[in-house]
C-alpha cells in the first residue's frame, strides 16, 4: 500500500470516526517534520563541503608554514657550517 493510500485510507476513516481534526493535526505535523528533515539534509550537505574546504585550507596553510620555517632556518647564521 502506498504511502497516499494509507493517507486516503485514514483520512476516511477519521471521518467516520471523529477524529478528522486531530488526524489532520498530526498529518500536518508528520509534513512539518518532513520538510525540516529536508532541510537539515541541506544543512548537513553544506556543513560537509565546509568541512572539506576548511580540511583543503589548513593543508594548504600548514605547507606554507613548512616553506616559512625551512626559509627562516637556512637564513639562520651558522647553520650547516656557515658563520
């Protein structure tokens, strides 16, 4: 049975039973709650591609770190046999 079919089926059946207002209710819920699960999918698909940049970022600062470190050590006097 569908998904639209259970919805037809309880709609009808609230119907008959009284409960249409509440069954509405809780129907309108279950899609509010659908809709922010869509949403935090997005959020968590940008968060992610966030994260990878920032990985990508700090990679590419901690290299630069290493040349600056490794320039600032050959310029040291005295290194490697040189006064």
């Amino acid at each position: 049975m569908t998904q639209t079919t259970v919805w037809k089926v309880g709609k009808r059946f609230a119907r008959w039973s009284g409960v249409a207002e509440p069954f509405v209710a809780l129907r309108n819920e279950v899609e509010q709650l659908r809709e922010q699960v869509v949403r935090l999918d997005a959020e968590v698909v940008r968060l992610d591609a966030d994260l990878d940049e920032s990985r990508r970022l700090n990679l590419r600062a901690a290299e630069l770190l290493d040349v600056v470190y490794e320039e600032l050590g050959a310029r040291r006097p005295g290194r490697e046999g040189t006064s």
